[in-house]
C-alpha cells in the first residue's frame, strides 16, 4: 500500500484573514506508521508431479546460469527431473498457499544429510525465509538422528556461498573443477 502521508506534508492552508496580527503555532503532524506487512505463513509438503514444471522451472532460472558458468554445460534438466522423481525427499515451500521454492536432501548411513538444492523464488528471497526454511530442516534433520548436515555449492555463486557461511556451515573440502563442500554439526538430543 503506498504512503500519502507524503502528499499532505508540505501543504499549507490558505492563511485566514484576520483583522490582529496574532503569531500562530505551526500545526506539526504526526507521521503516520506504515503498517507491517503480515508475517509470512509457510508451509511445507512433499512434491508432487504436478510441481516438477514449477521446480525445473526455478532452478533453471535461479542456477542454470551458475552451471553453466562453472561446468560448461547447460543445466542437466533431464537428470535433475529424474533424480526429484526418483523419490529422494523434496519438500515444496508455500508462502500464504502458493509455491515458492523447495528443497530435496538425501540421508546417508553415515548418519548425514546431504542438501542437494534449496532455491528460493527471487521475489522472496533475502526476506528472512531461506533461514527459516534451513532452521526447520536442521530441525527434521536432528528428529531423523542425523549429526552432519553437507552442501555442495558453486564457487561462482557468490549469494550462496555468503547465505551458507551465514548458517554457520563451514568449508570441508573441494570437488573439481568448481564446488566447495561445507558442513555443519547439528547438535545432537
């Protein structure tokens, strides 16, 4: 909703003919307090087929770029769209009902999780949403008796690799040509 309060100020009223010069108080208004918008209401639930085109979609738009950058190649859509149907969990975010990003993560007998993506439509990205969605996931991941949470990120994908290190994971090792392996321990119940 856009601020008005702006068109008010500024503005005086016509000055009113009086007969005695009498010095008046300048009228100060108050600002008006924009109003927070509403908290945003996530919630989240397993993939479906009918939400393969809107995750293809995302991440071709959000890393396409980023792997083509690092590998040469265009992003893999066919061996990604095999890998979210080959029943690895992929859980769809939704923000007041509608999609807006997902994550997919494998456990390994090792008792660690492996985040293979979690993107974020830009619309909504860098509004808190990624740490919430990251909080609930350590969250599901410590109820699954995981201790290690792993992610592979691009050294070219700078937004990333700063969201990462923000989360407190750390860099472990390095895959050639182009990703950077971070981990981070989850404390244990």
């Amino acid at each position: 909703m856009p601020n008005t309060v702006h068109l008010m100020m500024g503005q005086k009223p016509a000055p009113k003919k009086v007969k005695k010069k009498v010095a008046q108080k300048p009228k100060v208004q108050a600002k008006k307090k924009a109003a927070k918008p509403a908290a945003a209401v996530l919630s989240y639930r397993s993939r479906t087929a009918e939400d393969d085109a809107f995750i293809i979609q995302l991440t071709r738009q959000q890393l396409g770029n980023i792997h083509e950058q690092a590998f040469g190649q265009p992003f893999p859509e066919e061996q990604f769209l095999r890998y979210i149907q080959s029943g690895a969990p992929t859980i769809v975010i939704e923000r007041n009902g509608k999609p807006i990003g997902y994550y997919s993560y494998l456990i390994g007998p090792d008792a660690k999780m492996h985040v293979s993506a979690m993107v974020i439509d830009p619309k909504h990205q860098s509004s808190g949403i990624g740490k919430t969605v990251m909080a609930r996931l350590e969250e599901e991941a410590i109820r699954q008796g995981v201790r290690t949470l792993e992610v592979f990120v691009q050294e070219n994908n700078a937004q990333s690799l700063a969201f990462t290190r923000s989360l407190g994971f750390r860099e472990v090792f390095r895959v050639q040509p182009n990703t950077i392996g971070f981990q981070k321990q989850l404390a244990t119940v």
